[in-house]
C-alpha cells in the first residue's frame, strides 16, 4: 500500500480527521476537570488555613515532578490491581488532569496574588469587607489576569493529549501512527497531524495574545 | 467635644522596633480642612492610614463622630464612612467611572439601583466629570480625571470626614490644578478634610490648620501662614525656604 492516488489521500485524511474529536473530548474534559481542582485548590492555597495551605503546596510540588505518562501509566495499569479498573480514555481524561490541576493551580494562584494591592486597599478604603473585596475587585481582576495563561494552558494540554496514545487511547495522534504503520510511511501522516494542531492552537494563541495585550492596556498587568 | 469629628489621642505605631508614630493627639472639627505637611517617612501617610483603620494603630485612640473606632470589630463600616483619596487614584481598573463610584453605593451602602445612580452621577458632576467620561474606564481617563474620579467616589458615600494622601504628587503640573480647584470647592462646601500634600499653595488658601510632622510626630502647628512663611522650629524653617524656592517664590514677599 502507498500513498499515491488522490482517493487514498482523502480516505487516509479522512480517518484522520475523524478522531480529531476523541483528542477535543479527551483534552476537553481533562482540562475542564483540571480547572476545577485548581481553582479550589487556589482559593485554599491563598484563604485556608495553615495546615491545608500546606497540603496544598505539596500537592502541586508531588504531582509537577510526576512525568505526564506516568500518571497515565498509573491510572491506567495502577488502578486495576487496587481493584478500579478504567478504560483507557478515562485513565487518559484522570492522569491529564491530576497533572496539569497543578499548573494551573500555579496559574490561578498567581493571577490572585497580582491583583495590585493598591486595588484591595481602595476596596478597603470604600468599606468593602473582605468577601466583597474578593467577589467585586479581586475575582474579578484575577479572572481577567488568568485569562491568557489558561488559554495557553488549554494548547498545552491539547498536545499533551497526544501521549494518551501510550495507553492506547485511539486519538488523532494514535490514528496518525496506525495510519503510518499501515501505508509503512510516517513522515505524511505525521505533517498531517501535526497541521491539526497547529490549526487549532496557532488561533488560541492569537486569542489569548488578545486577551494579553487588553489586559496591559487596562493597566492591570506590567505595572 | 460634639463639634469635634475626629479626635486622635496619643497614637503609636510600631513597625518592628521603629516607631513611626509617636504620640500623635489632635482634633478636627466639622467642616474643617487640615493640612499635614513634612518630609518623606515622617509619617503622614501611616497616620492617615490609621485613621481609616487599614493600619492598626498599636496604641491610643480614635473618636469619629463620638464613636471610639480603634479596636472595634466592624472596621468595614467604619472605613465606608471615612473617604480615602490615593496618591495613584487607585481606580478599579475593571470598572468604568461610574461604575467605580455605585460598587460602594450599591454593595456597601446597599443603596437601590436608582438612588445609587442618581448620586454617583451628582458625585461625579460635582468633581466636573461630564456624562460623556462616565462610561469609560480609569485607563482612558487623564491623570486629573481619574483623582477627581476617586475624589466622587469618595463624596458619593457621604463621609463624616475625607483623607486625602499627597492626591496630587502622581500627576502633572498642568493637571493639579484641576484637582485642587476640586477639593478646594470641596472644602468651601463644609467637606471636613485632612489633606497630606506638598502644594502650599493650596494650604495658605484652603487650610484652617496647617500640621507639620516630622520623625512620626507633630513638631508644630498653627495657622497656615504662621507655619509656612514664620515658623518657630528651625527645621520646618529649612524645610520650608526649600519647599519656596522649588515654587519660586520668596519668602519675605509672602507676608499675608
């Protein structure tokens, strides 16, 4: 088999294309959940007491020195012997999260601290408790200052999805890799797949340029 | 004392082993406008900070309108009636100019929407911020826009007093003007006012009280022209044939 035809062509791109659907749910949904442990995490690290700001810290320390396929590995072939076994696309979905919640608790937890602490004393200075100066100034702010860091955040994890192909998650990445083995031909399908996710993250990165630029317009970064 | 709406009684504040307040005590009646002038670190700042219990005072006391302030629990409703006027504006930045001036009448005040809108606007007329400014945010506002936008927001939750630190020192000459004119209106009003500034000129025209500090306590005090152009401490005499020679003017020439 070879990639000579136009019909070959298409059908090979087609299969392609088809599991570029499996890479959005899986990195879709590890991202989502990541977000929400980090956010939680965040909020503890910054207004919780002592000992859990603790454990928070060591949580994020323990899991940014756990290698990406590792925390695949272990849920994937780990679970099953303490008695949990899931499928691949789970085991995908968990080990991305579990890793990237503490980067992004990284994240959320700097655009809080950089909200200006001339910011929170004018709050203060109107009367504002400190509830009202976390929901009306600081959230706010921290929101808008989080913004392009987790779109960022979003492309990283849209490629780190592609090791899920370890653990044979059938996402573009892998379909690209069967489709290589088959027609004995990487290179093809590989500038194939690797045009996906240029496509899709060369525009987050616009987005999230935007987003960067607006923010140091607002004066509410950089000074 | 029912004609005094501050009182400050012997106020210390330390930070590590330093005192940079030392035995501070004064009184301010309604509608009358203070001037704290003095070198850098002398301690104007942390004072006014204290005041407004965003420093905690180590030791004394603080009387707003009769009520012993220090130590109490409710700080935030304390701090909504005293008005607080930045050196950098410290405008919201996510928030338009008028929307900085109802967060306080809405979420403090828990004004109802109409209310709040009618007196955040009447504020920012007051300051001579026009409607067309009022939906723009503090970046696209000028230096002088943006203070006299905290200054409305400050007015707009009818403070028993306003503090105002150095709230022209950030801005450039051409836009002081604007802003003292501001408080000056202000003042004439009957707004109870302790302004921290270097414009002496604002203080010989505006000031019913002019204090000097220095090294964290009130070295001397009196009417604006006897601090400024005849003073009876040596070193506010340094300080003040400096301040009159940075604003060109002589100081033989300012007998009043």
């Amino acid at each position: 088999m070879d990639w000579t035809n136009n019909t070959q062509f298409f059908t090979y791109i087609g299969i392609i294309f088809s599991s570029i659907g499996a890479t959005l749910i899986l990195s879709i949904a590890s991202f989502i959940i990541a977000t929400a442990i980090a956010l939680l995490l965040s909020f503890i690290e910054i207004f919780g007491p002592r000992n859990l700001v603790k454990a928070v810290e060591w949580y994020v320390k323990i899991v940014r020195g756990i290698p990406l396929i590792l925390a695949l590995f272990i849920f994937y072939y780990g679970l099953p012997r303490a008695g949990f076994p899931l499928p691949p696309l789970y085991s995908a979905i968990l080990g991305i999260a579990l890793v990237d919640s503490a980067y992004q608790e990284q994240l959320f937890r700097g655009a809080i601290e950089s909200v200006s602490e001339r910011q929170v004393e004018a709050a203060y200075s109107i009367g504002l408790t400190h509830w009202g100066t976390f929901r009306y100034i600081i959230f706010p702010q921290a929101f808008r200052i989080a913004i392009p860091g987790w779109i960022n955040e979003f492309s990283i994890v849209l490629k780190d999805s592609s090791i899920a192909y370890a653990i044979g998650v059938v996402e573009v990445f892998t379909q690209a890799v069967h489709i290589a083995q088959v027609i004995a031909d990487y290179l093809k399908p590989l500038l194939i797949v690797s045009l996906v996710y240029l496509c899709i993250c060369y525009p987050l990165s616009c987005v999230s340029n935007r987003f960067h630029r607006k923010l140091l317009e607002m004066g509410m970064i950089g000074g | 004392m029912a004609d005094y709406i501050l009182v400050v009684e012997d106020l210390w504040k330390f930070y590590g082993r330093e005192a940079v307040l030392k035995n501070v005590s004064f009184t301010v009646r309604r509608g009358e406008t203070k001037v704290i002038i003095g070198p850098s670190g002398a301690g104007k700042s942390t004072l006014l900070r204290c005041i407004n219990l965003l420093v905690k005072p180590d030791r004394g006391r603080i009387i707003l309108d009769g009520d012993i302030i220090t130590g109490r629990k409710d700080v935030h409703s304390i701090r909504s009636q005293i008005g607080f006027v930045f050196q950098h504006f410290n405008l919201f930045n996510h928030l338009t100019a008028i929307d900085n001036v109802l967060l306080g009448l809405v979420k403090v005040k828990k004004l109802p929407r109409e209310e709040a809108m009618r007196k955040a606007e009447e504020a920012l007329l007051s300051v001579g911020i026009t409607e067309d400014l009022w939906r723009k945010y503090p970046v696209q506002l000028s230096g002088g826009q943006q203070q006299r936008v905290a200054i409305a927001r400050a007015i707009a939750m009818d403070p028993k007093i306003i503090l105002f630190d150095e709230p022209t020192s950030a801005l450039d000459p051409e836009l002081i003007w604007e802003v003292l004119n501001v408080m000056e209106r202000l003042s004439r009003n009957g707004m109870t006012m302790i302004v921290v500034t270097h414009e002496l000129g604002f203080a010989v025209k505006v000031a019913h009280e002019v204090m000097f500090m220095d090294g964290g306590t009130i070295v001397e005090r009196g009417s604006p022209e006897q601090i400024l152009l005849s003073p009876k401490n040596e070193r506010i005499r340094r300080f003040m044939e400096r301040m009159w020679y940075l604003y060109s003017l002589d100081i033989q020439s300012r007998a009043v």
